[in-house]
C-alpha cells in the first residue's frame, strides 16, 4: 500500500491530524493497534476543557480549542454526522495554591482574552456551596499525620466561565475519524507498527505486525504511551532536550454528596492542587475524581504501556476519594473502588512535543496525554502548517513554520512544543502543564 502520509495513532490526536491533511488533499492511512478510533488512552480521558498552562502558547491553544468545541458540527464540517459529543460549558474553579499562582498565568488570560473571576475564601464558598475552603498545602500521604491536621488558613479562586468538558472522549475522536474518512482517509485497526523503514536517509514508510508494509514518505507518531516505543523504532530521540514516558493513571467515580454540595459540584468543575485532585460530573448524577500528581504520591512509570492493568486500585482510590471528601464533606468515600484505568503519554516538562525530527519525513505528536485532548482540533491544523511547510523546504528549527489561531487571530509559535526547546521550568511539574 502507498500513500502520503501515515499517522500512527487513532486517538483524538491522531485522528485530528489525520482530518487536516486529508482537508489538505493528501491521501492518509492512519494505522492503529486497537479496534477503533478514541480505544487506547483517548477513552479514559476526563476530557476536561481549561484555560489555565503557565506559557503564552498553552492558553492560546486552548482558547482557540474551546472555539472548536463549542461549534463541534462546524469545526468536523461533515453535515451526515447525527452523533456528535458535546461540550458542556460548566466553568472551572482553580483553588489557589502556591505551587502555581494566579500571578503565573492571569497575564496570560489577559493577553489572550480569556474571561474570569478572582474570588477570595468568602466568595468562593458562596459560588460552591458545601465547599470547605480550608488551606491544607502540601497534599500529605493518608498514613501521614500531617493530612488529618487542621486547615492552615483559607483560600480563593480563579473561576473561567467558559471551561467544561466533553462528555464522550472516544466519541470526539470517533467523529474526527469519520470526518477524515469523508475526505478519503483510510483507516487500518487491529495494526501493530512494528518496523518504520528507512530509504536513502528518509523515512519510507512503516511494516505491521501481519507483515503488510505501507509506504510513505511522510510518518506522525501520534501513537499516546507508545510514541516512546515508536521513535526507538524510527531511531529519533537522541536529539530530544525532553523525554517522554508512559504514566499508569487512575480516575474514579463516585455519587454525588446530597444537598447543595452535591448539586454545585456537578455545575462546577473543580481544580484543586491544594490537596491534589480534580473533579467533574459523570453520567448519572455521579463526579469523577482524578489526581494531579502530588509529590506525596508514588507516580506509576511504566516501562511497556501494555502492562498498566485494567483495573482501578483501593489505594490510589482511597487516596483520591478522601481527599475529594475533604473539599466536599459531604462526599461519601465507598469501600470498593470503581474508575477507569488510562496510560498518558508524559514528557518531562507536562508540556507536549508537536514537531519534526531527525529523520526527514517523520514527525511527532507527543507528550499530549493528561492535558492535551482539549486541544486536539487545534493540533490538528498545527500539525498540518509543520508538515505541509516542512515537506515544501521550511526549515522548521531554524524559522518556525508560522501558525495562526484561526477563531481568535492568536499566534501560536510552534518553538514552545519544540523537540530542542528549554523545558518549562515555570511549568506547575502536573497534569496542570
């Protein structure tokens, strides 16, 4: 089989990448290893659409993603469509912490036009009813003495109006697949790259576990907690200044605590780096309970995404229910954990990498996992600019290929998701980015 381009991943990354090159009149093939698009680290996303990254770049991709979802039928631009995700705009509050002050990305909302309010402890238990607006930094370990202390003081907030979240995540990437399908994009599943091949110093395509080969002069990993696996094979990462890494997560579903606490927590999405946690609504009258990466926590790096198992453990759910009781008193904490089990796909600086490489032809979407599924329809179109202008003699790394936000008229620069770039130090070091 021949074509121009291979996408290696059928996540809603790979799916988005694969819709804006197949707009752009190319033949794709996007390979995949499970049995459909949005099966592998898509589907256990929280799907949480915000605003708050410590650069530029990071708010800028994210208030133009928001655009996107909120016009989800004009952005696929395919009118067969009937069954669409939906983004639900329920606004976020980010409770305040030192590890990542309002200071670090207020002035970022304000460049770029993002809305928001300031709420002190007084306001912010007002807007959230049932909330307990107690000071508890850092996140302690359950079996610390330090964790069952009393609050050391109060705090506020930042609320964004205009955050939400996703109901379906393999549904967003199911309707990306099928739009780029509409513009003839091929899709393989149950397809295991196992070789990428080499011809005359560029990339030549790749081979799969059945022995087909698919030849291309142009590759993009966009394989999530594989993309690792997958550069080994292509020889690139040598010239990397950040790693990517497989990270074993778990997010969790409970009830909702009865009364007012219960009703606002499911109109809210709540980001609370204070004691370590996230919240949403589930389906059903439910909240997802996730972790932002607390130092006190053992963090699961894996070596192989395949051995992360399926199921959600007592401990990490022990840890993160409770710690949503705390902020939620009126939160139950069950004895017997339900959730979800995902892989992200993690670089050093939890900021993702959206380039070239080394080897002509062979390109890279990665590092997106945990904080990056609101910004896929934007990758998406970043990813299209760098190969298009890349493939027509741009020489990326030393003049970036320009990128225009098409809703809001920001200017991305791509050197912020640069495979050589300086790692963010003013990066929070969580899912936060």
């Amino acid at each position: 089989m021949n074509t121009d381009a291979v996408v290696i991943g059928a996540g809603v990354i790979g799916s988005s990448i694969a819709l804006e090159l197949a707009r752009g009149g190319w033949n794709v093939v996007v390979a995949d290893r499970a049995g459909g698009p949005g099966h592998g680290s898509t589907s256990a996303s929280s799907a949480i659409v915000r605003f708050n990254f410590s650069t530029h770049d990071g708010v800028a991709m994210a208030w133009e993603a928001r655009h996107c979802w909120e016009a989800w039928r004009d952005h696929l631009a395919s009118s067969h469509l009937t069954n669409l995700a939906r983004f639900h705009r329920t606004g976020l509050v980010l409770l305040d912490v030192d590890a990542f002050p309002r200071q670090v990305f207020l002035p970022l909302f304000d460049r770029v036009g993002v809305p928001y309010e300031e709420w002190d402890d007084t306001a912010l238990a007002d807007h959230v009813p049932g909330i307990d607006t107690g000071r508890y930094w850092p996140p302690a370990h359950l079996t610390d003495e330090r964790f069952w202390a009393e609050a050391r003081g109060s705090l506020g907030a930042v609320f964004t109006p205009d955050a939400g979240f996703v109901d379906d995540p393999r549904l967003a990437a199911e309707n990306l697949a099928t739009a780029a399908a509409g513009h003839g994009a091929t899709f393989v599943f149950n397809a295991e790259v196992v070789d990428v091949l080499r011809r005359r110093d560029r990339v030549h395509g790749v081979r799969l576990g059945d022995g087909r080969v698919i030849r291309s002069a142009v590759v993009v990993n966009a394989a999530g907690p594989w993309s690792a696996q997958l550069n080994r094979l292509a020889g690139v990462g040598a010239e990397f200044s950040v790693r990517v890494r497989p990270l074993r997560q778990e997010v969790h579903r409970v009830a909702a605590p009865p009364g007012p606490g219960g009703e606002m927590a499911l109109g809210v999405i709540i980001a609370d780096m204070d004691l370590g946690i996230y919240l949403r609504a589930d389906h059903g009258g439910g909240l997802l309970v996730g972790g932002t990466e607390p130092e006190c926590d053992l963090l699961h790096w894996l070596d192989d995404p395949d051995e992360a198992g399926i199921h959600p453990t007592k401990q990490v759910f022990d840890a993160q229910v409770t710690r949503a009781a705390r902020r939620l008193p009126g939160l139950g904490v069950p004895d017997r954990p339900s959730g979800i089990v995902g892989v992200y796909d993690v670089a050093d600086d939890w900021t993702p990498i959206y380039d070239r490489t080394d080897l002509p032809g062979f390109y890279v979407a990665i590092g997106t996992s945990g904080n990056q599924f609101k910004n896929a329809p934007v990758v998406g179109r970043l990813m299209a600019a760098i190969i298009e202008g890349v493939e027509n003699g741009a020489d990326h790394d030393t003049h970036p290929v320009p990128f225009t936000a098409e809703h809001t008229g920001e200017a991305i620069d791509p050197r912020a998701f640069s495979r050589r770039r300086p790692r963010n130090e003013r990066s929070s070091g969580t899912v936060l980015g």
